[in-house]
C-alpha cells in the first residue's frame, strides 16, 4: 500500500522534488517525467514478498529489497534511453535529463537520512539548473517556493516526527536570514560580461521577424502577445512621446523579389550612411528581446548610436539597417538619439542601387500594365515620381480592398492575383504589391519591415511592442532638383485600413476577425492588472537580469563614485559583508543568551543532568532527537519516557507549541527520575 502521512521520511523527499521537476517535465521527453514519477510511485509502495527477501526483515527494517540486477538494468535502460534522445549524457539538456531520471531510479534504494540528503541536493542544482531555460518573474518566484520546500525537507530529514508548519516556518526564516547576505553580493560583487544565466548558442529561439517575406508571413506573427522590446523616451519625450501612428520600427531591409518572396540575397555594400535630419529629434532607450537574428531596430535617423554593446559588434548600413555580427541571444538594452524627420540619399542613386530597386522578375503582366499607365500620365520622369504615387495610393484607397488576416491563396502571378481577383490581404500583400507597381512604373523602390505602434504602459512610463506590432512598408527613391527627397516611407496598408497604422492592429481587423484574446486583455477591467505585471517584469529584466556591468557602476556611481571601481567594490563588500557577519553574530549570541534562561531549556538541562548520572552523557554537538535515539537504545527500559519529553522540548524551543504544553513538558522532566543500571545493557533482541 501506498502510505501519505507526513511522517513518512520519503514524502518529505519526493514532493520538494516533484516541485522542483514540475517545470523540467514541459522541456522533456515523456518518458522520462512518466518513469521518474514510477520510480517515486514504487519506492513509497512496501511488497507483501520481493525475491527472497523475508517479510519479517521487510516490517523490522521498512526497506524495500530491490533486485540488484533490476537497478543496474534500469540505470543502464535510462543512460541508453538519455544517448538516443539526446546524443549526449553532458551539457545543459542531456546532462540534465540524466540526472532526473537516475534522480527517480535512486529513490528505489533511498533508506537512509544521509541518502535522502543526497537527493535533496541533487534537487539544489536541478532547481538552478531550470534557470538555463526560463528566467521569467514568474518562474522565479516558484522557484522561490521550491527552493523553501528543499529546505524545509532536509530539516525533516534531521526530525523524528517533523510538523509541517514549524518545519516551513523554520525554513522560510532561513532562507530570509540569508537574503541580506546573497543581496549584498548580488550588487556588489564584480559583474562579468554576459548572461546572469544560461548558455548562449543554447538559447531557445522565439517568434520574431525573419529575413525573408511572403505572403501569410505576418498574419501568423499576429498571432503572438509575445513581447518584441521595450522602449523608453528620455525625460524631455516622455511626458509628450511621438505619436504612435509615427512610431515605425525599422528592421530588415529587403531589396531582392522572385515573384513570390522577399529577401536580400547579397549584402548591401558598406558605404557610409548618406542622410541628414530635418526637424524633430528624439532619445530612447530600447530593451530588446532575444530573437536569435542579426537585426537591431531603429526609430529614425541615428545622431549617436551606443560606442559599443555587450559582446556584439555591429554594424549601420547604407539602408539603415542595424546588423549585429552574432545573432541576439540575450536580452539587450541600447540607447538611441535619432530624428524622426529626415532624408536618405537624397543627393543622389548610385547605379548599382538603381538597378537592383527596379529589378522585378518575369510574370504578372496585369500589374505590370497598370504601371505602364500611370507612368505614362505622370511623364515617367523623376519630378513626376511622387505623382506616380499618389495615383497608386489612391488606387489602394478608391477600389474594394480589404485587409484581413485570412486572405485566399494566391497562384504564380501572385501580385495580380492579389491586385485583380482577392483583393484581401494583411499588410505583406500591400507592401510587396505597391513596390512591384513603383519598380514597373520606374520608381526605384524596397520593401522594410519591422514594427509598427506601441502600447504605452502609463504605470512605468514605457512603451511596449509585441510580436502581433509587426509590420511591413515601402521606401521609394524620390529624386531630382525639384524633389530631392530621397528614399522616403510609403505605407499602403495606411491607405487601405488607416486604423492600423493609428489604433493599431484590432482596430483594423473586421469584427468577425478580432481577437477575443486582445479585447479581453484590453477589457478596462483587467487592463490596471496586465499593465502592472508588465511593469514588475520590466523592472525584473532591468535590474536582475539586466544587471551587468555598465548597470552595475550606473548604480553604484550613484551611490559613491568610488563604489564603481574595482577596488570600491572590494572595498565595499569586505566591509559590508563583514558587518552583516558581526550583526549576525550578535543576533546569534543574544539568541543564545536568550536560551540559557528559557524556561523549556532549564527543563531539559535538568532532564540531560539527570540522564548523565545513568552514564548517558549528551555531547556538545549533539541534537536533541539524535540524543534521545541514542538514549533509547542504551536503556530501552526508559525509551518510552524519553519520547515524549524530546518531542515536546522540540516543540517548545523550535515549533510553535501551545504555552500551555510547558506545564506539561515540566510534570514529565520532574516525574523522570531514572534509577541507575547495575552492570551492562542487555543485548539487542533479534528481531
């Protein structure tokens, strides 16, 4: 049978470690949570016979007698098991399954406290072991918990009959006794460059833009509250932000068409960016989220772009785009100063970029002939680019258009399937359709993608965009004396649902494709609550995760400026941490004090007294229940008066016993009176 009483030692071991293992078993293999959880199963579960095992052995000793060929054929089915899923049994993925599944096998010879103590530490690490995969607020502050039960458990493991409220209790005190000391080191100790946690090639990948583009692409991305980046406007713009319909993202750059995708096969050259400001200049700071791509996002022309980020080189484009050496692999913050208003190559094309922004590939005969028109009307020269345009524009505004989020497939000559037959389409079938029309009517045109809008979250002062922001638009080449603009953003998803580019996605979608989950999120009633979650995750990223070195002598430079040396931070956590030691020690010491005039330890120092004048003499570091245990087996005649004694001494001095009890605790010690043995104990009986 399977007994759930907490006095049961392996309870108190198994459940701290199936709340460890909960959040593993979402990353691992089935078969390995489902045999872990077999292997707890059968090790609570005492057998009427196994093998030859006698069943008076088993009620005397409590253990279960496992073939010792089972075991070793078990451990060898899990490291076999382990190899072919992972091909490895190291490193942070098959390293770790290993160990949770030779975690569950020794729980089927756990016997003993120093076994039990084992696991528990095992437990120590797999707890920290998580952390590679998830560093969420919210996974902290399970671990949280978990890591309470974990102690919680080794203080059992030391108790004969632990009482679960004293014993979390008492764990729970622990674990705050240390936090001074672990934040100490937390904000002093010297930062090194990278991750607090995790391993960077191993990384998961998250749902982000990609570099190429084809229809349905960001239909899907709009599908996901995942969150992209955070931006913060400096003071001066953070009262009076831009406004949202200008906040356009810049991300990937794509210049290349083959009738169905967009992407850039060739690197752009590595000019010098050739733009200038106009008006409007702006400073944020942008914490981004890993994405594992190359791309960094911009708002507007940079003026000053940060000297250097952490590990990264990168690198601005003559496009604008913002490209990293390595893929993004952890959360990164970045400082921007830029203008919102500007202009790019307005001096002049070269013939390179010319050609490869008018280069379209075979096909679509119908889009290439309304271009045709519209170059013929607007004279087909450069001062009479933007009217070429505007005539597209208003072609997207005055015919039935619709944007949609499920749009119909679309054949070979997909733009003008697009243009003359479904005319439904999310903003990639805009973009793409619009730049074909300009590169067709001579305009030298792209297409950029990146986000666009944000939600401000009044509480923190921030503005957050989400995967769903995504976005798609065009840059065409307005050249010539009379022009001289240079590439300049088009929107034609603007002209069509221009409350996607103001109130953002929902707000565009017809009413029977808006998604319950965004309203229900935005619901006035539930909106206070997502927002100040966001903002305790925010603050979580920036100052735990976040917490590197540029952020940790930001901090301690505020506090003294020689704090933010080396020698300040040694300085400083030498003499910190020594006098929390020292308040400590006095904590301690009075505790101490306190306790030799406690009424419960004067009664069981007179209680010890008296068992030392039998010869039983309790040592200096020796506990109360491993006292009693050695007592009782010296003179088994007064084990029965020993018990309860201890048991309530240990209530009293450490659990939370009722006052009264000590009335009781005091007729016990007082009616101990044991009589001397004359010669030597009896022999142990057998059995």
């Amino acid at each position: 049978m399977i007994r759930l009483d907490l006095q049961q030692p392996l309870l108190w071991l198994i459940l701290p470690l199936a709340l460890v293992l909960a959040p593993h078993a979402l990353e691992l293999p089935l078969w390995i949570s489902l045999s872990w959880l077999a292997f707890a199963l059968a090790s609570l579960h005492t057998p009427r016979r196994l093998g030859k095992a006698k069943r008076a052995q088993q009620s005397a000793s409590q253990h279960q007698t496992w073939p010792r060929w089972l075991k070793m054929f078990l451990t060898l089915a899990g490291v076999a098991g382990v190899l072919l899923q992972y091909g490895t049994v190291i490193g942070p993925h098959g390293g770790v399954a290993l160990l949770i599944f030779l975690s569950g096998a020794k729980l089927l010879e756990t016997h003993t406290a120093r076994d039990r103590l084992g696991l528990l530490f095992v437990g120590c690490f797999l707890l920290v072991a998580y952390f590679l995969n998830s560093q969420s607020l919210a996974m902290a502050g399970y671990m949280s918990i978990a890591a309470i039960a974990l102690v919680a458990a080794m203080i059992a493991n030391m108790q004969p009959a632990p009482d679960l409220r004293a014993t979390f209790g008492l764990a729970t005190r622990l674990l705050l006794q240390a936090l001074p000391l672990a934040l100490l080191l937390f904000v002093l100790f010297p930062r090194l460059q990278g991750p607090l946690w995790g391993l960077p090639q191993q990384a998961a990948a998250q749902t982000g833009l990609s570099d190429r583009m084809s229809p349905g692409d960001f239909s899907q991305l709009s599908l996901s509250d995942e969150i992209a980046f955070r931006v913060e406007f400096t003071a001066e713009f953070a009262d009076k932000p831009p406004d949202p319909g200008a906040l356009y993202w810049r991300g990937p750059v794509l210049w290349d068409f083959d009738g169905r995708t967009w992407q850039t096969r060739l690197a752009v050259p590595p000019n010098p960016v050739r733009g200038e400001g106009r008006g409007q200049s702006v400073s944020y700071a942008i914490t981004l989220e890993p994405h594992r791509q190359h791309w960094l996002f911009l708002l507007g022309l940079p003026r000053e772009l940060p000297p250097q980020l952490p590990q990264l080189e990168t690198s601005l484009g003559p496009d604008l785009q913002w490209l990293a050496k390595a893929p993004i692999t952890q959360r990164l913050r970045y400082a921007v100063a830029a203008d919102l208003d500007y202009r790019l190559d307005a001096n002049g094309l070269s013939d390179a970029s010319r050609a490869r922004t008018l280069a379209l590939p075979e096909g679509n005969p119908q889009a290439r002939e309304l271009a045709r028109r519209w170059a013929k009307n607007g004279a087909a020269n450069a001062k009479n680019d933007r009217a070429i345009v505007d005539q597209a524009l208003a072609h997207f505004r005055s015919e039935p258009f619709f944007y949609t989020l499920n749009p119909p497939l679309l054949g070979a000559d997909s733009i003008d399937d697009f243009l003359f037959r479904s005319r439904r389409g999310f903003c990639e079938h805009y973009a793409s359709a619009f730049v074909f029309l300009m590169r067709a009517a001579g305009v030298p045109a792209r297409v950029v993608t990146g986000y666009q809008g944000a939600e401000l979250n009044p509480l923190g002062n921030y503005w957050i965009v989400r995967q769903r922001d995504a976005h798609a638009w065009a840059e065409v080449w307005l050249g010539g004396k009379t022009s001289g603009q240079g590439w300049t953003r088009i929107d034609p998803t603007a002209a069509v649902a221009p409350n996607r580019v103001e109130r953002g996605l929902n707000a565009a979608l017809p009413a029977s494709e808006r998604r319950a989950g965004l309203m229900t999120l935005n619901a006035n009633w539930l909106m206070p609550m997502r927002l100040s979650w966001d903002l305790l995750n925010n603050q979580w990223n920036q100052w735990v995760l976040g917490y590197n070195q540029d952020r940790q002598r930001e901090f301690l430079a505020r506090l003294n400026p020689f704090l933010a040396t080396w020698q300040g931070m040694a300085w400083g956590l030498a003499i910190a941490g020594s006098a929390l030691l020292l308040l400590m020690a006095m904590l301690f010491m009075a505790r101490l004090a306190n306790a030799k005039t406690d009424p419960a330890s004067q009664l069981y120092a007179r209680f010890c007294q008296r068992l030392n004048r039998c010869g039983i003499v309790r040592g200096t570091s020796e506990g109360a229940a491993d006292f009693a245990a050695r007592a009782a087996a010296l003179r088994p005649d007064l084990a029965e008066a020993i018990r309860p004694i201890t048991q309530l001494y240990l209530a009293l001095r450490y659990g939370r016993a009722e006052s009264g009890r000590l009335a009781e605790f005091k007729r016990l010690v007082g009616k101990f009176r044991p009589a001397r043995k004359s010669g030597g104990a009896p022999p142990p009986r057998a059995g």
